[in-house]
C-alpha cells in the first residue's frame, strides 16, 4: 500500500459508525471469527492436556472454573452463536436470497438490499448472542 | 494549521439576508508539496438549498481560488464532484448544507483513491477496472443490418438491469467499501455492478466471460456484503445487491 493511494486501512475498515448496523455486523463478524479463531487454537491446546494424564487434564480444567474463565466462556458462548446466526444471514445473501428484486430505483434511493429482513437477521443474530450469553453465565454461575 | 476567514458580505453569491452560516473546513494537500494535508477554515454563509459544492465554489471564488475541486454538471449526473463531507463519500452537488445538521462541514478528498490535489482525486484505477469486466454487449451479432431492427426486450427484462445501468462512476461505493480500504487490487464494488448489469441484460451474450474475470483471489470473493457501497450511492444502484446476485451465479443458486 502506498502513501498515493490515500487508503483509509484498516482503522477505516473497522470503523462502524458511519454506515449503519450492516456495516456493524461486518465488524462484529469479523471480530467474531477472530475470536472463534483463537478460541480454536486455544481449545485444541487445552485438550491436548489430557496427554498428561487425569491431573494434569484436572488442573487445566480447573482454569474454567473460575470468575474469569466463565467470563471467557460466556464470550465464546456470544460470538458463536452471533457469528452462526449472521453467517446463515450472510450466506443466504450471498446466494441473492433475501436481497430484493431489481427495480427502477425511486428518490430517496433506500438501498433494496439494506431491507427489513436483512436488518432482522443482524439485530436477531445479536439478541440471541446476547440471551445465549445470559443463560451461558447463569449456568456457570449458578453452579 | 488552520486559517479562520470569512467571506466578505459583498461578495457571497448566496443572498446575505440569510443569517446563518456555516464554517467550511477543506482539506489542502499537494502530494508534490507538502507532506501532510492541512485544513483551511472559512465561514460562508447559507440558504436552505445550499449546497456543499456552492460553499466550496463561493470561497473558490471568493477568498481563495487555489482550491482544487472538480465539478461539471451540479445535478448528480457528471459524477465528477465526490468527496468526504463529514467523514461520509457524498456528491458535494447533491448534498445540501441544511441537511447536515452541523455547524462544521467538513471536506476532504474521497478515500480510497490517489489525491491529485486538494479535493481531486484521481479515477484511472477505477475506469481501468471498469473497464476489465468488459462494459459493453457482448454477442456475435453486436453489429445491426440496415434492415434489421433493434434488439427488443419486454419491460420486465429491462427492470433487471436499468438500476445498475445509472451508475455514473463518482467513485462513493469504492470509497466507502471496507475491502478497498485494505486492498488495492480489489475490483470493487462498482465494476462489479456493471458486471451485474451486463450479465443481467438479456441482449449479452457474455455472462460466462465476465464471471471468469471476477472469479479470482481480488475478485467477487473479497465482497463481504457490508452494503456500505449501496447506502452512498447517489443514483440507486444497490452494488451490493448486483454483487450478491452475480454470486449466486457462481455458487449456483441462479443460473
């Protein structure tokens, strides 16, 4: 990238305030998958333990178990069930479903693929994080 | 650094019997220059139909006549005058200061595209992009006979197509697209609705070849579907939807 170019990067990729919830979504959906990403490679890691037998999987185990390891579950919790309900949102869009038909466009130009049913599925896709998050962290904290 | 003027009564072309005003703040930037852009402040006066490519050419006109912007039509035809106002792309000849809501106006060139100077950005990547997903009809039979008509189509074909046919390349949906803010070598969103519109037309003959252009690693696959580019377009388009539907195309839900 060069100077000339004028480009905004990524703090003007990852700035969601001037576009609207769709371009929230995008944030959070790559935010999400980043997450889900290290939330992966840190799972694969943590079963590995039990290599070295039923203490030491124990001692691990026993990191989830605390106020901060229900924090950090309860955060996996939320980015996969928002990144699971935007993404179908997403993939069905990217099929052409739910975007709207083609037409004569009339002024004030509301863009037909920003419609209610693709505003539904992102605010949807955030409540459900959010319930899955409450009913994740009233499990684990209730133990 | 910042110079605070205002235009003198006498010479406002908006009527100064308008009591309100506005302070304009434009971005000044000569890549041959200067290192770093600087803004030039300027209070202009405003009616309820002023626009923001008005106030620019008043102080153009007016306190100081360096400023670099380009414009033709002031109709939202041309395509010519895209810029930042306010940190979002708009056309400054379509956009009224009164719908601003804001004491400041702020401008500055388009992201995503090299700066000329001052508010003039250069187009050469975007034409040339435009001009990669083959922009005209494509069929063995392009060339009429003289006594041959023309290639009708019904009205309901038409209305596949004529939305993204308005496209008057200012440049907005590259602009706000969050992919063109990483990747130079993205197609964009706007050479992919023209895609769209000439594989939607039924008259093409050309669908397979302009998906085989697009089908690459910076093609139709970096489109995240954001939608940004369609919410700043000043004639309708909805690039986005024409992207979702040429992809749907490639993954075989449409054919």
């Amino acid at each position: 990238m060069t100077e000339d170019e004028h480009r905004e990067g990524i703090k003007g990729m990852a700035n969601p305030g001037r576009y609207g919830i769709e371009r929230i979504a995008y944030l959070l959906m790559r935010l999400t998958g980043l997450g889900l990403l290290g939330y992966f490679i840190a799972h694969v890691y943590e079963t590995s333990n039990i290599l070295r037998g039923r203490m030491g999987w124990d001692d691990f185990l026993a990191m989830t178990q605390t106020t901060e390891g229900h924090i950090f579950l309860a955060l996996v919790i939320g980015m996969c069930v928002f990144h699971t309900g935007n993404g179908i949102r997403i993939m069905l869009g990217h099929g052409g479903v739910g975007v709207g038909n083609p037409a004569r466009p009339d002024y004030p130009y509301q863009p037909a693929s920003q419609n209610y049913r693709q505003k539904i599925g992102i605010y949807s896709s955030i409540v459900l994080a959010a319930v899955a998050m409450m009913y994740g962290m009233a499990v684990m904290f209730g133990e | 650094m910042a110079q605070v003027s205002s235009i003198a009564d006498e010479q406002a072309s908006t009527p100064l019997s308008s009591p309100k005003s506005i302070v304009l703040r434009i971005s000044k930037f000569n890549p041959k220059l200067d290192e770093s852009s600087k803004f030039m402040e300027f209070t202009v006066p405003y009616q309820k139909w002023t626009t923001v490519l008005e106030a620019i050419l008043d102080v153009k006109k007016h306190f100081d006549h360096s400023v670099a912007v380009r414009y033709s039509c002031r109709q939202a035809t041309c395509g010519s005058c895209g810029m930042m106002i306010n940190g979002k792309p708009k056309l400054a000849c379509f956009t009224k200061i009164s719908e601003l809501d804001s004491d400041v106006v702020t401008v500055e060139p388009m992201n995503n595209f090299p700066v000329i100077r001052d508010l003039t950005v250069g187009f050469e990547k975007l034409f040339e992009k435009h001009q990669k997903i083959q922009p005209y009809l494509i069929r063995d039979d392009s060339e009429l006979e003289s006594d041959e008509r023309e290639f009708l189509q019904s009205p309901q074909e038409v209305e596949q197509y004529i939305q993204f046919a308005n496209c008057i390349k200012c440049g907005l949906c590259n602009s706000a697209c969050p992919t063109m803010a990483t990747d130079s070598s993205f197609v964009g969103p706007q050479a992919l609705a023209q895609a769209y519109r000439y594989v939607a037309d039924s008259r093409d003959k050309g669908k397979d070849t302009r998906l085989n252009i697009i089908d690459e690693s910076h093609g139709i696959w970096r489109c995240h579907f954001a939608g940004s580019c369609s919410q700043v377009c000043p004639k309708g388009v909805d690039p986005a939807m024409g992207i979702q539907f040429l992809r749907g195309y490639l993954l075989g839900f449409r054919s």
